[in-house]
C-alpha cells in the first residue's frame, strides 16, 4: 500500500506514484491511496496518461478476490544466514582520574540533607514551630483577667 499525499507537493506525490508502480511490477498489484486535492488530482491526470504499458489500473475492490503473494517471508531455498552471536559484552571506559571513595557516612549525610530540603518536612517544621504556643490574642485576654 502506498499513500499518495502525505505532502502537498507535486513532486513528492509523483515519487509516491512511481513507488507504487514500482511495487506493482515487484508483488503483482499494489493499493494507491490518496485524497482529492488539487495537487493530487493534477499529479494523477498528468501521470495517468504516461502509464507504462504494463501497468493497469482497476477498482481496489477488484483486488479483494485476487491471490495474495506473500513476499514476507524468505524462499525456502535460501541459504539461511549464520546467526551472529548479539552479546558482545560492554565496553569500559577507562577513567582519566582515580575514582574517589564513596563512605557510607557520605552517603547519610547527601541522604539526609536531601530530606530535610524536601518541600514536605520543610512544612511540617513550619506547622511544629506554633504547636503548644498560645495565639497572642488568647494571651492578652487570660492576662486581663
């Protein structure tokens, strides 16, 4: 199957065309598809009239009953190639300097700085920093009387 009109561009559209020529010739028969603008439509009467001779258009429709070739799969009289081994291992890049020692207590305090950044604890210690004080208001009021 080919798309005739991905672009509006007479030139892309004439290579799409010959494409499907191209195809029809290789499997027997090929789907053109395309939509009726204007440059598709000047594409296709300029190119109807140049068909080879070998090409025929008709109905997609007429193309439902036909034998489909399958050209997915390989000859069966092909010589199957070797299989090639895909686990070639993983290349190490060498390091200009030596690379320096990570300490588990490095590692707590990278851990812990992160966390006490962290946008919930930072919240939760404004919230604590009011609890079990008095609002002034009240503190005013249980002085007065």
């Amino acid at each position: 199957k080919v798309f005739l009109d991905d672009s509006q561009n007479e030139a892309d559209i004439r290579v799409q065309f010959n494409r499907a020529i191209d195809l029809a010739r290789r499997n027997g028969s090929t789907i053109a598809i395309g939509h009726p603008h204007p440059a598709t439509v000047r594409v296709l009467q300029q190119m109807v009239y140049n068909l080879p001779p070998d090409i025929t258009l008709v109905k997609a429709s007429s193309l439902l009953n036909e034998p489909q070739v399958d050209t997915s799969t390989p000859p069966k009289n092909a010589v199957p190639d070797a299989p090639r081994n895909p686990f070639r291992g993983v290349k190490l890049c060498k390091p200009k300097k030596p690379i320096e020692p990570v300490y588990a207590n490095r590692f707590f305090e990278v851990l812990s700085e992160s966390i006490s950044q962290s946008t919930l604890i930072v919240y939760f210690q404004h919230q604590w920093q009011g609890w079990g004080k008095q609002p002034e208001a009240a503190k005013f009021n249980a002085s007065a009387n």
